[in-house]
C-alpha cells in the first residue's frame, strides 16, 4: 500500500490502562512508544462546515449559496487567518445533504463499548493495540484494532493470528465510515482483511446509534477467531499438484486477476512456505496473496485493496469458487489465444480435464466448508437478534 503520511501506534484504551504493545508487533514497527487510542482518536482533524460562495466574472461579486457547503478542519481555519497557509483546511465542498461524522463520533462510543466488553475477564481496553494511519492531510483516515489474546494459535508457531477490526473514513465524499473483520498474523506480519461483511456508514442524513453498531460488530470479530483455526486447518488438507496442472503458482495468481507484479511476490512466498514448492496447500497460498497484498501492493487502501482481498480470502473460505474462476478464467485465456476462436485444441482440453478433476477432489472439502460457513453465518444472526 501506499505509504501514509503519519502513523500512529497506539496501546490501551487511555491513560488509566498500562498497555503493553505485544513483542512481536512492537519489533515489525521498530519498537515504538504508544501512545492511548483515545489520545490517538483526539489527535485525529476534525471537520466543520461553513458557508460557500462563488464568483460573478461579470460583477466580480462573490455570491453565497445554501446548496453547498464546505468541509473545512477548524483549527487550520485558525493559522491561515494568522498567515499560515502549511496546511490547506479545505476538505471538500459536498452538497448541503452532507452530514459530517468526526473521530469522536464514531469511535468515542466504541470506547464506552471497550470498557464493558471483555475477554477473559479482562475488559477489552486493556488489551488493544494497532496503528492509525492519515492520508491527505489527516482528511483520510484508515487504522487496525487488535486484541491482545482475541487469536488463533497454529501448531508450530510461537506468534499468533491477533483478530481485530480495521476501520477508517475520509472527509472528500469517497469513503464513508466503515469497519470489518480483522487479523494480523504474528508470524509473517501479513495482514486478513475483510473476515466479516464490511459495515458502512455514509455521510448522508440521520447517522444512527454507534455503540449498538460496535457491539454489533465485535459480537462478530469473536465468533470468526472461534472458526477460522478450523477454515485455516481444512485449507491445509487441500493441496494443488502443480506438476499435474497446465499453470504455475505465478500464473494461479495472474488467472485469478492478480496483476503481474502481485502475482509474483504471492507465487514466490507460497513456493518458499510450502513443503514441496510443487504441491502447495490453499491455507499456504493463500498468505502468499496476503503477503503480496500487505507488503507490496501498491494502490491506496479502500475499493482498489478490497477487491483483491476479496480473491484472497475466496482462496481460504471458497476453495470452489476458486478453481472455478481459475477453470473460467484459463478457457477464457484458451479462447483468446486460439486463430479464429474456434473450440480449444486437444491439448487445451487436456488442460481443462486436469483442472476439472481438482475440481471433482474438492467436492468432499467443499461441503464441510459450507456447513462451517452456514453454520458460521446463523451464529451471526443469533448474535445480531
């Protein structure tokens, strides 16, 4: 991802809460002094609006209108009225339909949620951690929230999968509020986007009840940490020949819609994770798409980021849906390279009966995935009642 212009990285809730970072995050961020979310969130801008006018060419008048408004940060309003002009205080000028949605608002009931809720007996503000990270001029905003202890522990590894939520928002009318599922895996530092339906809050009309919305959510970061150790256990079981399929790993990626410089990086960390860098298991490949995503991806966070994420996440939790975009996407590719796009050759059909018959193995796998799924998504709804 693109690099932010700041980052922060915050230990417990606030100042009464001795928050320690865990070992392993502290030394992927160069063991840096935290600071409290709530400070953290109080640092953030904030948005105001006030009038706008526009410019009459023919009586040089500047003419005000109720229709628009602009977004503005308060205290930059401030120093550019003593001269400073270091940082511009314009956000965006939406219409008046706009409602704006500041830190405090979104994220200080998360903080009375935190308070109350616990694990292990411990309140949760105790145990959280993660990084806030400001874009153009702190006017977006993206960061990740982990819980100490809320993790998935892998045989093998000293360092766990940390769960969480990632959440952000922007005041340029691009990204509303949201928040989804979240984790960090200790061990490669790469990043599971996206392990819940990402909730959004646009900056349009009444804004609803946060707190219950956190509660919500929350609720939902729990059930995933208790089932994805049995999705990640399953995805190993699940292995693909490559020696016996018409791609490579590179080429798994790049048929998947992975662009060539992802594609490559995902290829070269499965091949190095894996036992045999023929026969790779879907767990395994999928963090090498994570790895790729978290480490060198090169666009912005937000709609660009999701949609890959999405492809990786399908790799763990949709197996079949997988292969069949990569059986879709390679008779596509058939097709495409033929002289008049007649059927495929002998050997293109070949081709497709080996990936059809990894198809045809999955099916066993495949079932016991959409129970835990089905079974996954009715705990939600039980949470959510």
């Amino acid at each position: 991802m693109k690099d932010p212009e700041t980052a922060t990285v915050f230990a417990g809730l606030d100042r009464r809460t001795d928050t320690e970072l865990p070992e392993w995050y502290a030394e992927q961020h160069g063991s840096p002094e935290p600071i409290s979310f709530s400070a953290a969130i109080r640092e953030l801008p904030q948005a105001i609006d006030t009038a706008v006018a526009y410019r009459n060419p023919y009586s040089d008048e500047w003419v005000e209108t109720e229709r628009f408004n602009a977004i503005v940060e308060p205290s930059r309003l401030r120093t550019e009225a003593d001269g400073d002009t270091g940082t511009e205080s314009l956000f965006h000028i939406p219409t008046d339909s706009y409602s704006i949605i500041n830190p405090v608002d979104v994220y200080g009931p998360l903080e009375e949620v935190l308070r109350e809720e616990t694990i292990d007996g411990t309140p949760l503000g105790e145990v959280m951690f993660g990084e806030i990270r400001r874009y153009r001029g702190g006017g977006e905003v993206h960061m990740d929230i982990m819980f100490d202890g809320l993790e998935v522990r892998l045989p093998g590894r000293l360092d766990p999968i940390t769960m969480g939520v990632t959440s952000g928002y922007d005041f340029f009318g691009e990204h509303a509020v949201y928040v989804g599922g979240f984790a960090q895996d200790g061990y490669c530092s790469n990043t599971m986007r996206s392990l819940t339906d990402k909730e959004v809050i646009k900056h349009v009309g009444d804004v609803r009840n946060f707190r219950t919305w956190w509660e919500e959510l929350l609720a939902q970061v729990e059930l995933v940490a208790d089932d994805l150790f049995e999705f990640i256990r399953d995805a190993q079981d699940i292995e693909l020949d490559f020696s016996e399929l018409p791609f490579t790993v590179t080429e798994f990626y790049t048929l998947l819609g992975f662009p060539d410089y992802l594609a490559e990086r995902a290829a070269g960390d499965a091949e190095a994770n894996a036992a045999s860098p023929f026969e790779i298991d879907m767990w395994t490949l999928h963090s090498g798409a994570t790895y790729a995503l978290t480490h060198f991806f090169q666009g912005k966070e937000g709609a660009s980021l999701d949609q890959y994420v999405r492809i990786a996440n399908d790799i763990l939790f949709n197996p079949e849906g997988t292969i069949e975009r990569i059986e879709q996407a390679y008779e596509q590719q058939l097709e495409a390279d033929g002289d008049d796009g007649s059927q495929a050759s002998l050997e293109g059909e070949r081709a497709l009966a080996s990936i059809e018959r990894v198809s045809d193995d999955l099916q066993e796998k495949v079932e016991q995935f959409e129970e835990r799924e089905d079974a996954l998504r009715e705990r939600f709804q039980e949470a959510m009642a």
